[in-house]
C-alpha cells in the first residue's frame, strides 16, 4: 500500500519531468531561430545570453548572490557548451549539429559512474543504448563531408553539456534563477571582446534575439536546474533526448531543410529508446 510520503515523492517526480520535457521542447526551437540570424556564431550566443540574464534580473534576490566553485565551472561549461553548439548549427545541419551533441547523455552516463560511482540501471541503461544506436545512425551519416568542422564542434558541445549537467547536481543549494542569470551575464561578457567586430544588428535581429534569449535559453535552463531537483540526471538526460527529434522537424517545418534519411531513422531509434524507458514500467503489473 502506497504511503503518503510514496505519493508526494511520485507527484515530486512528475513535476520534475513535466520541467525537463518542458525545457528540451523550447531548446529545440534553436535551430529554427539560428537559421534566419545572418551573424557570427559568437554574436548571437553573446547577443542571446545578454537577453536572457536581462530577463531573469528582475528576479534576483540579494539574499541569493554568490561566488563559489560549483558557480563557476557552471559559467565556464555553459559558455563553452553553447558557444560550440550555435558554431556547430552555422557549419553544419540543424539535425546533425544537435543530435551530435547529444551524444553528452553518454558522457553523462561515463562520468556518473566514474567520477560519481551512480550505478546505472539496466533500464535506463537499455534506453540509452538504444538511443545512442540512433545518435550513431546519423553521426556516421556525416563522416567524410565538407561539414566535419561543424560535427566535430557538435560531439564537443556533448561533452561540455554532460559537464554542465554532471556539475548542476552540485549547485542544489543555489537558487535557479540566481545560476540562469549568472550563466548568461558571464557568457556575454567571456564572449564580448571576440565579437567586438561583429556587433552590428538590425532591429528584426535584435527582436529574434531577444526571443531567444528570454524564450528558448533563459528560461528552459531554469526549468531544467528546477526538474533536477526532482529526478536523477540519469532520467533528465533521457528525457531531454526529445530535443534532437524535435529540432529538425521544427527546422524542416520552418526553413525547409530537410533531414537526411538517416536522421530520421536515427530519431526514431532515439524515440524508441525513450519509449523503452517510459512506456514499458507502465506495462508492468503493479504490486498491491
């Protein structure tokens, strides 16, 4: 019999998903908002980051500001991991430039259970074998073509993001929107003396920019620190397998540019996999 301590802890966990999945449906949007912006990769990571810790300022509360070593590596990751992401989608496809950089769920998997020591369940293990067969599909689609540069640069923001998301687990006791804030403040300023050349926008851009930052960056980072709360990084890191299936649909939808055959079947071993993980627990017969 189910306590009520089983149940809050189970609505606690649902609440957690619901924020994950919430979050890689906005980053999904990237692709698309990339694609119509004619700028330097770097300008609009820094331009997207500015809007966005504008965003998350009025929320900040003075009790919440702080400098500590988990604070840091967070900015340094993200900065880094986005940085090589918004590159990536400008020297390669949407598709490739995002289901290549979820190849961090793996380091994620690697680094939890060297670093950590967190055993992995044959579940998620399952799903996640399954889901990095459907990563390969499409990664090794790309061997060979003019693109390498951008794929290349896609598998490096995986590692970065598996490190951002393996030091989350450490900021606990930070407030979410003080660690949005300070993410996106730091990352324009790192990356304002690189794109001083390239800081002319027209006022179509700005507006894109400003969606960006506030819409599709700022505020799915905070629903992801928040979902962490709730669930293991383990099971975000699944659930946010959603996101390269999504992104070049949205892209496909928008622009036109059409996925490859292989990225469709490999977004669908990375559905699969998700389903794995998802639908057969609920298969399962309940114990009384």
């Amino acid at each position: 019999m189910s306590t009520h301590g089983d149940v809050a802890a189970r609505a606690l966990a649902q609440r957690g998903r619901a924020l994950i999945l919430l979050a890689a449906i906005l980053w999904s949007l990237a692709g698309v908002f990339i694609k119509f912006l004619d700028l330097h990769p770097l300008a609009i990571v820094m331009y997207r980051s500015f809007f966005a810790s504008l965003v998350f300022l009025p929320f900040l509360k003075r009790s919440d500001l702080r400098l500590s070593a988990p604070v840091w590596v967070s900015v340094l990751t993200y900065t880094a991991a986005i940085s090589a992401f918004v590159s990536a989608n400008k020297l390669t496809t949407a598709a490739n430039a995002i289901v290549l950089q979820y190849t961090a769920p793996v380091f994620v998997y690697l680094f939890s259970w060297w670093v950590l020591g967190e055993k992995i369940s044959k579940l998620n293990g399952a799903a996640l074998a399954i889901a990095m067969i459907g990563v390969a599909i499409i990664a090794l689609d790309s061997a060979g073509e003019p693109q390498m540069i951008g794929v290349l640069l896609a598998l490096l923001s995986g590692v970065l993001f598996a490190a951002f998301m393996l030091n989350l687990q450490r900021t606990g006791d930070i407030s979410p929107v003080y660690l949005t804030w300070m993410n996106n403040l730091v990352c324009a300023l790192l990356l304002l003396p690189f794109v001083t050349g390239n800081l002319a926008i027209t006022i179509d851009q700005i507006a894109i920019l400003a969606v960006m930052g506030a819409v599709q960056l700022g505020l799915p980072y905070f629903l992801f620190s928040k979902g962490l709360r709730f669930i293991s990084l383990q099971e975000a890191s699944l659930i946010a397998l959603i996101e390269p299936v999504l992104n070049p649909l949205w892209v496909a939808l928008v622009v036109g540019e059409i996925p490859a055959t292989a990225t469709l079947v490999g977004g669908g071993m990375i559905l699969l996999g998700l389903g794995v993980r998802y639908v057969w627990p609920l298969l399962k017969p309940q114990s009384p």
